[in-house]
C-alpha cells in the first residue's frame, strides 16, 4: 500500500497547508507587517501551490478541502480589521509633534483631558458635597455610579481583548490605569457617550447646547484615533458600548427609594 509522502515535521504533503491554515494563510500577508517569504510555513503553501509540487501531489481529504475555504465571517473580520488598521494610520495626523497635522496636537490633547476620568469624578465629587437638594444628589450619585462602572467595564474589556495600541501612538497620556496599555475599546469614547447621554437624559438644555454636547462626544472620539491612541474601531465600540452603559444606568436608576442607606450616608458626610 502506497503511504502518503511526509513532510519535515510528519504531515503528508498538501494536506498540511489546509490543515494547519484553518483558512488563515489568505490574509496572513494582508496583516503581517513580516516581509514576505520571513515566515515559514507561507513559505510552505507558495511551496505546496507551485505547478512542480502540485503534480507530485494527491486529492486532499474532505475534511482538509473544507479548511481551505474560510468562512464568510472569517473574511469579512479581517477585511474589516484591515481597513481600521489602513484607515486609523492614515487618520493618525497628530500622532507626533513632526507629523502632517503636529501643530493639532494641543488641541487634541485638550480635547484627551476634557474627557480624561479624573476630571469627572473629582468634579462630580465636589459637585456631590455642594449639592443641598435631594434632587441634585440623586442625579450626581447616579453620574458617579455611571462614571464607575465605565471605568470597571473598559477595565474589564481590556484586560480580556489586550489589544495593543496603534504603532505609531506615542504613550504620554496624562494618568493611566495599567490595563490603559491596551486600547479596545477607548476610555474616552466610551465616557464621552456615556456622559453626553446622560447629559442630555437629566440636564434642560437649549439646542445649541445639547447639539455642542453631541460634538464634543464626537470630537474627543475623534481625537482618539488623530492622536494615534486608537483604532476606528476602538472609538466606533466604545462609542456603542457608552450609549449602552448609560441604559444600564437608567434601568438600576439609585433613588431614596431603592437605595435609602447610600443617600442617608452621604448627607451625614
Ligand atoms: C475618585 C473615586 C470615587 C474613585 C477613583 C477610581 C479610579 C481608579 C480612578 C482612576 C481614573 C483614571 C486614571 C482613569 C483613566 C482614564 C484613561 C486615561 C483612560 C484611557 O482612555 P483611552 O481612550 O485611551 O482608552
């Protein structure tokens, strides 16, 4: 009986390809930042597609045929991540003092600290221990709880997914947690919605002031991924999961009524 002819490391020639790829090859050139022909085992599949090799080869098992093909969604993600990673670079303008839109970067910088965390809790703070209507105090505890909880989720989220910031982010954040090496989703994005909609669910505001709400949203997100700290996409989710956040807000809303003891407490303060 014929066996199959093995390869170095023991697998039979022309199943390997399709059978360590798990589709994945196709767009490894389309990510990798690796010259071409550095990684081995490309070299393998250019090696296993040539006309040479390919007659020397046999019909691959169905199994294997199947992992040739990737799956629509498989193709669609990294589509998708190709085109962040192309577009966030091209976007990258204020990424260093020496890049096409370097004279920005203050601006941008301003607009970092606008929605950095820090300002916000120590300013709903002090606004707490001003406040002398129940009222008021209902709404800043429910902007703390909000702020807290984004802080706790973009934590979390980023700790799982460790995705590294842009390659041409410059790290001089003004304060940073250590999972803020990491950059899905964004912080800012996420706070910037958060806020606003909060802003606009609790505060009477007139037009101009609530469409100047929905932009500075926009333009900190914006200046995320100008500055380099950030991937479209990390600004496009945290943009989402802040309008989320603030429905969770609203739907455990702390009120005298279901939570007596926190507001008892804080006016003993
Ligand atoms: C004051 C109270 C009640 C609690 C303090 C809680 C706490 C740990 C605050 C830390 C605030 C802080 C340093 C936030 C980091 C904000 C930041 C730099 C996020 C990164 O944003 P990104 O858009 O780059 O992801």
């Amino acid at each position: 009986m014929t066996s199959p002819r093995r390869g170095a490391e023991g697998r039979a020639l022309g199943a390997p390809v399709a059978s360590s790829s798990s589709g994945r090859f196709e767009f490894q050139s389309l990510l990798s930042s690796r010259a071409p022909g550095a990684d081995p085992t490309c070299a393998r599949l250019r090696a296993s597609e040539s006309p040479v090799h390919r007659r020397g080869s046999f019909p691959l098992p169905e199994e294997a045929r199947m992992d040739l093909n990737p799956s629509f969604l498989g193709i669609a993600l990294r589509s998708l991540l190709a085109i962040d990673l192309w577009l966030s670079k091209k976007l990258g303008v204020c990424a260093r003092e020496r890049s096409a839109w370097g004279s920005v970067r203050p601006l941008m910088k301003l607009l970092e600290i606008s929605g950095h965390g820090i300002p916000f809790l120590l300013g709903t703070l002090y606004c707490l221990s001003r406040s002398d209507s129940w009222a008021g105090r209902e709404v800043l505890m429910n902007l703390l709880f909000a702020l807290l909880l984004d802080l706790l989720l973009v934590a979390l989220i980023k700790g799982l997914v460790r995705r590294r910031r842009p390659a041409h982010n410059q790290m001089d954040m003004f304060v940073t947690l250590s999972v803020d090496k990491y950059s899905f989703p964004s912080g800012h994005a996420t706070r910037a919605a958060l806020v606003s909609r909060f802003i606009l669910n609790h505060l009477v505001l007139a037009i101009p002031l609530r469409v100047l709400t929905v932009l500075w949203a926009f333009l900190v997100g914006l200046s995320r991924v100008m500055l380099g700290r950030h991937n479209v996409t990390d600004v496009a989710f945290g943009f989402l999961l802040g309008y989320l956040q603030y429905s969770i807000v609203d739907y455990c809303w702390l009120s005298p009524h279901n939570a007596p003891l926190l507001f008892v407490l804080w006016s003993q303060q």
